[in-house]
C-alpha cells in the first residue's frame, strides 16, 4: 500500500468535505437573504399585501399612516384638494356622490303638520334666514361634503347687527381642533364648543349651547370628538385603487 497516496487521498476528500459544507452554509445563507428581501420588496411595493411598510411584516388592517382620526382627516382633506399622492380623482368622486345623495334638492322649510295658524312671519323670517346664509343655494352642499370629509360638522353663530341677522359660520375641525363636550351621562347634550386657539389673540372660541350646532356623522356614541367619516374606511382601498389604474 502506497501510504503517501492514501494520506494525500484522505487529506483531499477532508478538504472536499469542508468545503462542501462552506458551500452549503453560504448557499442556506443566501436562500434566507432572499427570502428576507423578497419579503421586504412585496410589504414595501404590492398593493395586494402591504402598501406602507418595509419591514419584514405581513398584511395589516389599517396602514398606520390611517390609524387615527387626525391622520383619517388629514388624508382626505388632501385627497379632495388634489394634494395627496394617489387616489384624489377617486376620493373626490365618492364624496361629491355621497354629498349630492345626502342633500338631494337643498333644504325646504314648511309649516309643521297640526300647527294652528298660519306661520306666515315665521316662514317669512326663514325664508329670509336661509337667503342670508345661502342655505337656499350652494351651502348646504359645502357643509355636507365638509361632514363627509371630517365625519360631523361645527356651526357657530354670530350676531350680524348691521344685517339684523344671525350669520352662519362654519367651523373646519382640521384648521381649528376644537373640541365639543357633554356631561358623562348624556354623549348627546352638547353643552360646550371650545378651540383654545394657536397663540393668536382672538383666535379662540369658547361656545355656549345656545351659540352653536354640532352634528355627528360618524364614530362611537361615548367618542364624542372622534367621528371617522365613512370614505375614512376605504382610504387604503383608494390609493390602491389608483396605483393599480
């Protein structure tokens, strides 16, 4: 037996098999690097799994970027005013849709069924209320695609002297973050309207019942000041939507 042959022999299928391990480990290294960025590119960019996260995560519910009320708002603020990156062309049909079937032909005023008496200066001083504030024409359709966009609708009410009426103010939850309050046992009494304002002097409300109206749209009835409006629902489904068009 040739010694010298069978040690080089030996010697050389160690090697092989050390080296066929490496390869092995290297190889099993790179099928996880693979699997890892794989997952990383279908959480970051498809639209069927995941469409704001990089991480490694799988399918959520609602995108973080959606996760609250202030976020909710925000986002559809900028999708109506055609600033937001996907969706606004789809956001603002559905609101204009859900807006034109909320409100229909505007508000009619009539005399109450079983009233006695003729309402004749009541309906006259309606009637001239409502021309006052456009309620006859375009604003009840501003305040009801504002509603569908911030789930409720604030309006205050000032005393105009001059015009010896009462004006119509409507107050934009997503410029002045009021908040509205009830008493603990009531979530349907509205007995405060507050904005403390942004430093600004006179920048600031602080209104009694009697002084404003507050609709909800939306939301749990003991969250008084969080109304996710209905479109808030499909935020994700829209920019979707748009990046698949």
């Amino acid at each position: 037996m040739n010694m010298p042959t069978v040690f080089a022999n030996m010697i050389q299928a160690s090697y092989a098999k050390r080296q066929y391990k490496e390869l092995s480990d290297y190889t099993q290294l790179l099928e996880h690097q693979v699997k890892r960025l794989t997952a990383d590119i279908q959480a970051s960019t498809d639209i069927t799994t995941n469409t704001d996260s990089t991480t490694t995560l799988h399918y959520r519910g609602t995108p973080v970027k959606y996760s609250s009320y202030d976020k909710q708002v925000t986002a559809l603020g900028k999708l109506y005013e055609n600033t937001a990156e996907w969706g606004c062309m789809i956001a603002k049909n559905v609101i204009d849709i859900r807006t034109a079937f909320s409100v229909g032909e505007g508000i009619d005023v009539k005399k109450r069924k079983g009233f006695k008496g003729s309402a004749d200066a009541e309906m006259e001083w309606v009637e001239e209320f409502m021309r006052f504030n456009n309620l006859d024409e375009e604003m009840p359709q501003e305040y009801a695609k504002e509603a569908e966009i911030e789930g409720k609708v604030l309006l205050r009410f000032l005393v105009d002297e001059k015009a010896r009426n009462i004006r119509i103010v409507h107050v934009p939850w997503r410029k002045f973050k009021y908040t509205v309050y009830t008493p603990d046992y009531d979530f349907f009494n509205y007995i405060k309207a507050e904005y403390i304002g942004s430093g600004e002097p006179g920048i600031k409300f602080d209104l009694k019942p009697e002084w404003f109206v507050y609709k909800r749209f939306g939301g749990s009835a003991d969250k008084i000041n969080e109304t996710p409006p209905k479109t808030a629902f499909v935020l994700r489904e829209i920019e979707d939507l748009d990046k698949a068009i």
